[in-house]
C-alpha cells in the first residue's frame, strides 16, 4: 500500500522528506529541494531507494521546511 503525507508551505521553502526504519535507517528519500508555497501531498509507496517493497511495519517519517522540523509514524500494511 502506499501512504500520503500533506503539508502546508507558506512560503518557498527548501523541503526533505526522509523515511527512517525503527533502527533509525534512513529507507527513502522522498522530497529533496525547493518547493513552492502551497498544500504538497507526498505519496509514499512503501518501497526503499532501490524500488524494494519494505516489510510491513511501522516507520517515522521526518519533514523539514526551512527552519521547522517534524517526525511522524507511518505504518506500512
């Protein structure tokens, strides 16, 4: 299954979007650069940096928007 993370620019802002394991292993990258001010949604489709469909399982996922920091769950069915 694949899981959409939304978040809110109120301005250009550099953005990365990492997927971590439990292990605190960084899996995916899913946004690296500047994105414009608006509502983004970012489908995450369980799989790693090399296309591999990951285990079932929770993961957190870490956005940073200039300054602002966030870490989330996410689980992987």
């Amino acid at each position: 299954g694949s899981t959409e993370i939304a978040f809110n620019l109120k301005s250009i802002q550099p953005v990365s979007v990492q997927v971590y394991n439990l292990k605190g292993q960084k899996v995916r990258t899913l946004v690296n650069g500047k994105m414009s001010a608006q509502l983004h949604n970012v489908t995450f489709d369980g799989k790693d940096e090399n296309g591999k469909i990951l285990p079932a399982g929770m993961y957190l996922y870490r956005l940073t928007a200039g300054n602002t920091v966030e870490s989330r769950k996410l689980v992987i069915k």
